[in-house]
C-alpha cells in the first residue's frame, strides 16, 4: 500500500463544477440576464424574483448579489419619493404628489402606489369639463327716451 500523496493530475474531478468554479452555471447566468434587462426596464419587482432564484441557486454568485444591492438602493429611492408623495397629498399640493409619484414610478414602473397617487393627483388637479361655460349677459342699457322727451 503505497501512502504516496496524489499529484496535481491525479486529483482532477470530473464535477464540472470543481473545475470550473468562477463561471456560472447556464441557470444562473439565464436568471441574471433576466434580471438585468428587468432592472433596465425598471422593473424592480421582476428583477428581484430573478435574483431571489439565482441567489437560491448560488447565495455567493458576486454578480447577483451587487445586483441585488442595485434593486435595493431603487427602492430605497422609489420608496423615499413615495413617503414624500404621501406627504403632499395629506395637505393637498397635488403638483409635488405628481412630481415625485411620477419620479417614483420612472425608477418602478409596476408600482402601484406611485401610479395610484399620479392618478390622484390628475383628478384633483382637473378641470371639471362637464360645466359649460356661462357668458355673462351685457347689462341692458336703461331707456332715456323717456327723460329726454319729458323735457
């Protein structure tokens, strides 16, 4: 019995994931592909989902994890503009509920909230449209013929 250490050559596995550990497997790069176009499509909810997977099926995959942290630091600002939103719908300044709701939906295009306070904000701020407009009558002139034929 020979207590030979095995060289290099010997210890060569046949796991393709032992011998190739920087590169991600096929699912993972699928999963982070969607992410990213999700997240350049401002979709934080659907990037999320795709990196939730992908972290499930790699928690240590470096690109999925600074991906995550780029979805958390959007909603962070989604959720500050929103709060400042909130704000100014309480005291009824319903241009900055639509200015920073508006802003809050460009960085989340499926957030509910923000695009139920721009659509707040539109119907306060409307014209109503079904009064018509009422011309004032000119005020008739009074008749002198009396006063003049008098005298």
């Amino acid at each position: 019995m020979s207590l030979t250490p095995p060289t290099d050559t010997k210890r060569a596995s046949t796991n393709p994931a032992d011998t190739a550990p920087d590169k991600p497997r096929p699912d993972i790069s699928r999963y982070l592909k969607t992410a990213r176009a999700k997240l350049q499509a401002n979709n934080l909810s659907g990037a999320k989902s795709q990196l939730a997977a992908a972290i499930a099926a790699e928690p240590r995959n470096r690109d999925a994890l600074n991906l995550r942290a780029t979805v958390r630091t959007r909603e962070e600002e989604r959720d500050a503009l929103l709060s400042l939103a909130r704000g100014c719908g309480y005291i009824g300044r319903w241009t900055c509920v639509s200015r920073n709701a508006g802003e809050a939906l460009q960085i989340d295009s499926g957030s509910k909230e923000a695009r139920h306070l721009v659509t707040r904000a539109m119907h306060e701020t409307a014209f109503p449209i079904d009064q018509p407009t009422v011309e004032p009558q000119p005020e008739p002139q009074p008749d002198t013929r009396d006063i003049l034929a008098h005298h």
